[in-house]
C-alpha cells in the first residue's frame, strides 16, 4: 500500500536529525496493515439482481444422500429458501429479484417467460470446465435469461445451476465430528450479465464435509454463497 504524502515528508524530515540521541530513539516505521481483499461478489450487494430457482440435484458417488432428500424439487425449493435467508442475514439483496419471486413472475406471464425450473443450463453444468469470464452464454439459455431479467427489471442473473452431493476422502489422520468424514453438498453457481448474454464469474461452493445427509448441508453451502457476497 503507498503511504500519503504527509507520512513521506514526516520521514525524510526525521532523517535529517543527527546524533547519537537521534539513532538511539528511532523505531522502524510500523507497516500499514494490507486491507481484507473483496469477496468475489461484493458488488453484486448494491446491486439489483435476479437469483433463479436452483435447475438440479444430482449425487456424485453411492452416498445414498439423493433418496434421503426426498422429491428433487421440494428439496430446491427449499434451499432456494436458506439462500434467500442467508443474503437477508447478511443485508444483502434488500431489493434482489429471489427464486419465488421469479416463480410467481413466470407465472403471471406464461406466454412470455420460460419455465424457470427448466432453464437450458447444460453449457454450464459441473461436467464442463467453468467458462471464463465474458465468455458468451449459449442458446436458448441467453435468451431466457433475457426473458426473465425483464420481468424483474434486472440486468444481472445469479444462476443456481446444480446442487450435488459428492463423495469426500478425507486426509489420512483427519478426524470429523460424528464420524469419518464422507461426503458434502456442492452448488455449481454462475453470474450472468444476461443483457450482453456474458458469463461474469461462474465456480463451485461447497458445505463442511458431513458423515451423513442432513438439513445442514443445504444450509451450509448457502451461507458461503452469501459469503462470496456480503461476508459474517
């Protein structure tokens, strides 16, 4: 970090004094301390953003956690719920456009929104390399993302694209809580600009690791979404 002028002019004066008394007192310049770096996503708080229902569920590895979560959309659902929750502890997304919101908007306007739960998100899904940023989004989904940010009077989608749960091997000599570590829950999540149809940021987050499925999970990995955004 550069240092204001007014401590650079109080330091070359300082060297100019002469004598043992002078070299005697002098103290290092204490280092100013570096500022915390950003979240990923800070900027998206004060903005006005649309944040579309979770598109999947899936599970990585015999775990057994995907029957355990019930109907695939009741439990999206409800995670779409704990993000919403979790940006509302934060303070953020005071005037975002949440999963519901969206629902009942697409509702309102069949003829003219896609179904939200079936947005074309495979140019984005898990299986792909995440796209760099700008990268142009792919039909049909740039112009569904379109379709929807209007309705919200919007620009910019956060896009939920797949919630999996993923087998873990822990580090040898690694304890967890409860038992062997086993698996977590990870969301595939991207930032669309969805009027200039670009791919801003897109990346994984995942939950602790867990020995069995619970509520938990969901919870977890939507407080560190909210952490890419407005931080504890």
């Amino acid at each position: 970090m550069r240092r204001p002028p007014t401590f650079l002019l109080a330091a070359a004066l300082a060297g100019t004094v002469a004598g043992p008394l002078a070299c005697a007192s002098s103290r290092p310049a204490a280092v100013p301390a570096a500022e915390p770096t950003p979240p990923p996503l800070a900027a998206l708080a004060a903005q006005r953003i649309v944040v579309v229902p979770t598109q999947r569920l899936r599970e990585a590895g015999a775990l057994g956690w995907l029957a355990q979560a019930g109907v695939p959309r009741d439990y999206l659902a409800g995670f779409d719920a704990a993000i919403a929750a979790a940006l509302a502890e934060r303070g953020a997304g005071g005037s975002w456009v949440m999963p519901q919101d969206v629902l009942r908007s697409a509702r309102r306007n069949p003829t003219y929104a896609t179904d939200p739960y079936a947005l074309a998100v495979s140019s984005l899904e898990p299986s792909r390399r995440p796209p760099p940023r700008d990268a142009p989004l792919a039909e049909p989904l740039a112009s569904q993302l379109r379709a929807i940010v209007a309705l919200g009077d919007a620009r910019y989608v956060l896009l939920p694209v797949e919630l999996r749960f993923e087998r873990v091997t822990p580090p040898a000599g690694a304890a967890v809580e409860g038992g062997t570590e086993s698996g977590r829950a990870v969301l595939r999540v991207a930032l669309v600009d969805a009027r200039l149809a670009q791919v801003r940021w897109a990346g994984d987050v995942a939950s602790e690791g867990a020995a069995a499925f619970s509520p938990a999970l969901a919870t977890s990995v939507a407080a560190r979404l909210a952490d890419l955004i407005a931080p504890r």
